[in-house]
C-alpha cells in the first residue's frame, strides 16, 4: 500500500538554524534571541530597586595576579625576607612547597586622599585610586585554577553553572535591539582555564551565554555575515532564508499549540539584519580619534591588543550591551597572570599590558558621563603566596586577594577588609564571590535573593545560599 508523502521536514528547526549558511549564523542567533529572556518562567519582570548601575565592565586577570606585589603593600615581608616560616607540609592545590619568605620586589607608593599603596607596575592605575572602592581581603575556597575562576565567574566550584553575565542577561536583557546583552573578549592568545565555561549559560536557556567577539580580527563575530565564497549569497538568499525560518516556526507552532515565545523568536531573527548594519560601526575603532586611540595604547605593540578590547568595550556598553567581560591572559604556563616561576621578569610585562589601557577606559567613560552609571570591575581568581616558589615565583594562594571596583553606586577612594601582615590570609572583613555577586546586582537594582531559576527540582542562585551585599563600599 502506497503510504501519504510526508511533506514535513526533515530536520528540525533547532538543526536547520545551526546549519545555517546565510547570514544569520547560530553565533548571531544566539544573542539575537537573547531579548526572550523575560519570557521564560521565573524570569524577573523588572528591577527590584531602583538601580545605579545600567550595566557591567568586568577586567578579569587570569591567572591569579598578585596581591603583594600589585595593591597590598606587606612591609613585613621586608623584615622576613628569606627566612622559612611557611607551611611544612604542600598544602592543598599549591603546586610545590612552600619555600622562604619572598619580599615584593617592586617599590610601592601612597596615593590619593586615603592614601592607597600601589606597586610601581601600575603607575596609571595609581592615578585613579580616588575613584576606585578595593576589596582587600576577597578569598577563595580553592587554590586550583579551575575551580577558582568558576567561582568568581558562576558562584560554584563545579562546571554547569550559569555565569554571572548569563544571569544578568537572564535577569534584565539588553539595553539595545540589535546588540547582544552579554559580551565576551578573550585574549586572542587563547581561552581561560574553564573555556568557555566561564561564561556559559549552565542550565539557562542556552542564548544568555556569553556571545565572543574577537577585537582585531577581519570577522569579529564569526558567522554574523555570509561567506563570500558560498555560492548563493546576498540579499536575496537571506530574504529566502528568513522566509524559510518563518515557515518552519509557524509549523512547529501548529503541532504544539500556543507557545508567545515562538513570536519572540519569530521577531528576533529580523533583528539579524539590524545587527548586520550596526556592527560593523561597533567594531570599527577607525571612528575614534587618534587622542582616543593613543590614550588606550593602541600605537604600542604591548598595550594595543588590551587597549583594544577596553576601547571595544566602551563602545558596546554605549550602543546598549549590558555586561561586557574583558579577558587577560589565556590558560597555560606563560603570557599569563600565574607568575610561578619568575615575579620580576614576569608581571611587569602583564602588569604593562593592560595598565594603561584600564587607566584610559576609566577616564574615557568619566569623561562621557558613562562612568557615572557604568560599574567596572577588575578581578582575579585567586592570589599568591607570600613565600616563595623556587626562587623568584610565588604559587597560588585562595586565602587572600585584591578586587577594585569603579563608577556607578561606588564610594569612591575607600578600602575594605585586610590581610593578614603577610598577606596570606583575609582577617578582616573577609569577602568572597558571593558577596561580589551580590553586591554587582544590587547595584544593577536586583535583589540576588530572588534572581532565580528553577533546576532538577531546586531555585537556584548565582550566590546559591550565601552572599551579602558589601554596603562598605557603597555610596
């Protein structure tokens, strides 16, 4: 017996957007169908508080760059310079023993009101600390990488979690139609420690993961324009292709019933086009003046690439991006902040590279109005020993590192929290991700209690059952 053709298609319409060869690539797409975000059960509908900050510019150092030798000044060291005091036995995620006391080999100074040591391998930094809040005793669960930068990035030490700028572009979206909410720049030198992880969605929907834009390259978001070598190219092939992506939804549409988000969806691919016209102003940094593109480094060979993706950075949250993440150094054992092996050869030129160009970001935004309700934040996963590793390196050390904060609902100039004299242990006012996490959202008007989705059976949170927000550094 001859059975009826099925006319229905072959591949689903989840396979046939990946596979996409026009111009609305699955990179695209997913930051496209970002705005859908408050149509899924348990989104928030709005702001909880009114809010300070509209969005985010995160400056992670990867690695875990170094308190003492950077923004807390430990004069003790000094006094105990070679004398083996530290623990007998290899403690927990440290790499080698523990070797003698190892003094900063960097000259520290005073500055602004208060008063702030900063080490002489941030001297444009230094000149900013009036407007910076430090959190001077932030520590870690853990000494490994790995689990380290899940913590400070999604809250947990395990994978599967979604990151903090998933959650935020969960919670509130984007401030434009046609840029994504949630933007990543990695060093072009390679991924962080977890991949992409880092800046996953976990178990959020899939499209409010961090969207990676490569500063510096011909294509910056890969897949967002057709490949000039693919054979049907061009305006009407898109067109075609938009009137495929209709069909297949209003089909799935029919065989499911009602479902809003499919109109969403619907909508959201026209926004391809829109994005396709806006970007390439975004990315092209010939729009700024030379004075611009000087103050960010971009004429020297060891800033230009981090000065590059600062300056990319401002222009995204100012054409509507909400969080912005700004990568320093990859995984590995060089061209990092994991200074194991040798501190006065090896962090001056990390501590260089990205100096200038975050000095630049905080007076270009100040000097726009943006700083006033744009929260930067310049982080790490963990810090470093104040004994030695070998001779000259330090290993890692979750018991206390540095965080400055920046700009919109800060209070600025002030330092909280402290390390012990050696700057080993937090002691005082001791802060971790959690409390980071919380106090970021407060600032953006949500309440981190009630940011929550339900998984396997449980409401989770990007501060799980933990965090307070730091009102010490608070306007």
């Amino acid at each position: 017996m001859n059975r009826p053709l099925d006319r229905r298609p072959a591949v689903s319409r989840r396979d046939f957007l990946a596979g996409l060869g026009g111009g609305i690539g699955s990179v695209a797409l997913a930051h496209m169908l970002a705005r859908e975000g408050a149509a899924d059960a348990g989104a928030i509908g709005g702001l909880h508080h009114p809010a300070k900050a509209r969005r985010v510019i995160q400056l992670f150092m990867n690695g875990g760059a170094s308190p003492m030798d950077t923004f807390d000044y430990k004069p003790e060291l000094d006094r105990l310079h070679g004398q083996s005091i530290g623990p007998k036995e290899k403690p927990e995620g440290f790499t080698a023993p523990a070797g003698a006391i190892m003094k900063t080999p960097f000259k520290f100074r005073r500055y602004g009101e208060r008063g702030q040591w900063v080490s002489e391998v941030f001297p444009h930094q230094a000149q900013w600390v009036d407007e910076m809040a430090f959190l001077m005793a932030m520590a870690s669960k853990t000494n490994v990488h790995g689990p380290a930068s899940f913590m400070m990035n999604t809250g947990f030490v395990l994978p599967g979690f979604p990151s903090m700028g998933a959650w935020i572009s969960y919670g509130l979206g984007s401030l434009a139609d046609d840029l994504p909410a949630f933007v990543v720049l990695p060093d072009p030198r390679g991924l962080p420690y977890n991949q992409k992880a880092d800046f996953g969605a976990g178990f959020l929907p899939a499209r409010h993961q961090g969207t990676m834009i490569h500063a510096g390259s011909p294509r910056p978001v890969p897949d967002l324009f057709p490949d000039p070598s693919f054979p049907f190219v061009g305006a009407d092939a898109d067109r075609d292709g938009l009137a495929a992506l209709g069909r297949f939804n209003r089909r799935h549409a029919e065989a499911r019933g009602d479902d809003s988000r499919l109109e969403a969806r619907i909508a959201s691919y026209e926004l391809a086009a829109k994005m396709q016209l806006s970007a390439p102003e975004v990315f092209d940094l010939s729009r700024e003046s030379n004075v611009v593109r000087k103050a960010y480094g971009l004429d020297e060979d060891r800033t230009a690439d981090f000065g590059r993706r600062c300056l990319l950075a401002r222009r995204l949250i100012e054409r509507g991006t909400r969080i912005v993440q700004v990568w320093s150094g990859p995984q590995g054992a060089a061209d990092n902040w994991d200074n194991h092996g040798n501190i006065p050869a090896e962090l001056p030129p990390m501590a260089a590279s990205v100096d200038r160009p975050i000095a630049a970001l905080l007076g270009d935004l100040k000097a726009r109005g943006l700083l006033e309700d744009t929260l930067v934040v310049w982080s790490t996963e963990f810090g470093r020993t104040p004994f030695a590793q070998g001779s000259l390196g330090r290993d890692h050390n979750g018991g206390s590192f540095v965080t400055w904060l920046a700009g919109a609902g800060i209070k600025a100039g002030v330092a909280h929290g402290r390390s012990d004299d050696l700057g080993y242990q937090a002691v005082e006012g001791k802060t971790y991700c959690y409390d980071l996490h919380a106090t970021i959202l407060h600032l953006l008007g949500v309440d981190h209690t009630r940011l929550t989705f339900r998984n396997a059976g449980i409401d989770r949170r990007l501060t799980d059952v933990h965090g307070e927000v730091i009102h010490e550094i608070l306007a």
